[in-house]
C-alpha cells in the first residue's frame, strides 16, 4: 500500500522524534500498522475498505479491545497519507509532545 510505504520512509529508524516505531504489530488477533510502545501509541492508515459497514462494526470492536490495553490511537486515510505528509507527521509528534509533559 502506497500510503503505509510512504509513512514507513518517515517513521522507521527513529526518523521521527527519535521514536521507535515498528510496522505490522500484533495484537493477539489483531495487527497494527504501526505501534510505539514508547507512547503505547498504534497509527492506522485505511483505505477505502473501511467505509463498508462491516469493516466498520469489526474495526469499533477492534479499537474497543485495543483500547482497553491502554493503548491510543491514530487512525489516518490513505490520502491523507499521500497528500498531507506533513501534517500526519505533526499529529504524530503532537502526542509524543503532550506524552512527555505528563
């Protein structure tokens, strides 16, 4: 997937605040795109697939789970990916920075 690529090329390495990020985490049944265990912090980027209605059901039961591992999200489309890198980038260290004021 071109947007999951793209922000990979961003996050991977500590590229991005010196964050550790790793690409297709599992979850027990679940997989994240990408997860910090830093900020316990999981980054989705969807497609198109998840305006079906049952895609929808299943992704509110999976964030549900997830959620209550204490676990946040960020959920982005894929053109928001491609066409907005930037601003995606800074959501991400939009919460790295309200993390480490705590």
């Amino acid at each position: 997937m071109p947007a999951e690529r793209l922000l990979w090329q961003h996050l991977r390495n500590r590229k991005l605040g010196a964050l550790k990020f790793v690409r297709q985490h599992p979850f027990g049944r679940y997989v994240a795109d990408f997860y910090c265990a830093e900020l316990r912090l999981v980054v989705e980027i969807e497609g198109g697939i998840h305006n079906e209605a049952g895609q929808q059901e299943y992704d509110r039961m999976r964030f549900e789970e997830l959620e209550l591992r204490g676990l946040r999200f960020l959920r982005f489309s894929n053109s928001e990916v491609l066409q907005n890198t930037r601003r995606v980038l800074q959501q991400i260290v939009a919460v790295k920075n309200e993390a480490w004021k705590k």
